[in-house]
C-alpha cells in the first residue's frame, strides 16, 4: 500500500499511457517491486519504466525463446492467426511480420501457402527498409506486450497496411485483476504492456478498423478499404 505523500508521487510521475496517449496512467499493483499502472481510457495495464529491462537484459531473454519453425506444436498455436488471415487474403497478397524474432515460424507458415513475406525484427531482422513499404497484411505476434511506446507502433501498423489490409496480432488478454501477481504473462520480465479486449476495441475505434477475434488472445483489425 502507498501512504498519501507516496500516492501524490506516483500519481505525478505515472505519465500518460502509453497505448492511447489520453489519460493518464493510475497506481494499479506493485508485485516484486515492480510498479504497474492502469488506464481508465483504454484499460491498458503498464509496467512502470522505471521498472523495464535494459535494451542488451532483453535480448538477451529472447535470445532464450526456442520458436523452431519445424516445430509442429508451436505452428499449432500460431495457425489461430495464421489460419484466419490466410482464408481472408486474396492471391497475390504480401505480408511483414512485424517482431518475428530469431525464428520466424510464421512467416514461413505464409510463405508456404504462396504468399510472401518481408521481416522485420528490432534485435534480429532490423531492416528498415521494409517498414518503407505497404502490405495487404501484416502480422505481430508475441510482440505488443513488449512495447515501450505502442501508440507508435500502432499508428505505424497503419501507414503499413493498405486500405482492405488486415493486422493480425496475439497476445494474452489481461483479464481477472486478482490473478495478476501470479499471472504467468506478468513474470515475463520483458512484459510491459498488457491488452484487454477493451484496449483492442478502443485501438479499433481509434483507426477506424473493423475488429475480429477469431480465436482466445487472436485480434484481426481489418481496415477498411
């Protein structure tokens, strides 16, 4: 718990959110001294920065993720999004997988169904010059928890996407505030931002895009032609 002096200094150093870039950001938990904030805008929980990993502390995490691109269990899990997108996308479509990390199963799983796809990781595909482009789909999976300044990237998303293009995303929905503290999405020391549907449906409103959840912790944002 904060005293009243400690709440008047959190609430003065909370910031805006970071997702909607409206309102700003309130005391929500403090769990292993780590400090997470809520918005009343879009629902949107947020570690604290003052919390977040250095930028070699989190590579070096995700240098640890073993995303095979033959493994047959992880194509599984990502066919909740790939499978939607592929029965939406027209011959000829192109895609980017945005944060495909060191092994970019997904791109693959569209590349073999005959629709290529330009990567782009911070840490691992760093090539900008795909973001320069446009594309009928784009996919971010496993990455918008990782955020520091989503509202960007959300913004970027759609100057990416092509007026009928779809972005297709996963991350698990923060739901039951009172499992939050052993929540296995919150130990994930790289996890700083967490979504609710009501974060989703708010960034639909936002752009303009028409908002699908095809699958549990799926989004597709369609915009609109």
């Amino acid at each position: 718990m904060y005293s009243g002096s400690e709440e008047l200094l959190v609430n003065k150093i909370s910031g805006i959110c970071p997702v909607c870039e409206l309102s700003a950001l309130e005391p929500f938990r403090e769990v292993e001294q780590k400090r997470y904030l809520r918005c009343g805008n879009c629902q949107a929980t947020v570690m604290a920065p003052e919390c977040r990993l250095t930028p070699d502390e989190e590579c070096a995490v995700y240098q640890l993720h073993d995303n095979d691109p033959d493994d047959a269990g992880y194509r599984r899990f990502l066919s909740k999004l790939a499978d939607p997108i592929l029965a939406a996308l027209p011959e000829g479509a192109a895609g980017l997988d945005f944060g495909c990390g060191p092994g970019p199963a997904l791109a693959a799983m569209f590349e073999e169904a005959g629709f290529p796809v330009a990567l782009y990781d911070l840490f691992f595909y760093p090539e900008s010059a795909v973001l320069e482009q446009r594309y009928d789909f784009v996919t971010c999976t496993e990455v918008v928890e990782h955020l520091f300044e989503p509202a960007k990237v959300f913004a970027q998303f759609d100057r990416l996407l092509k007026p009928g293009g779809v972005l297709g995303v996963m991350t698990c929905f923060q739901t039951d505030d009172d499992r939050f503290d052993n929540w296995h999405y919150r130990r994930d020391p790289t996890h700083v931002v967490f979504y609710r549907q009501a974060t989703f449906e708010w960034l639909a409103v936002r752009y303009g895009w028409h908002l699908e959840i095809p699958a549990k912790d799926a989004v597709l944002l369609h915009k609109p032609i």
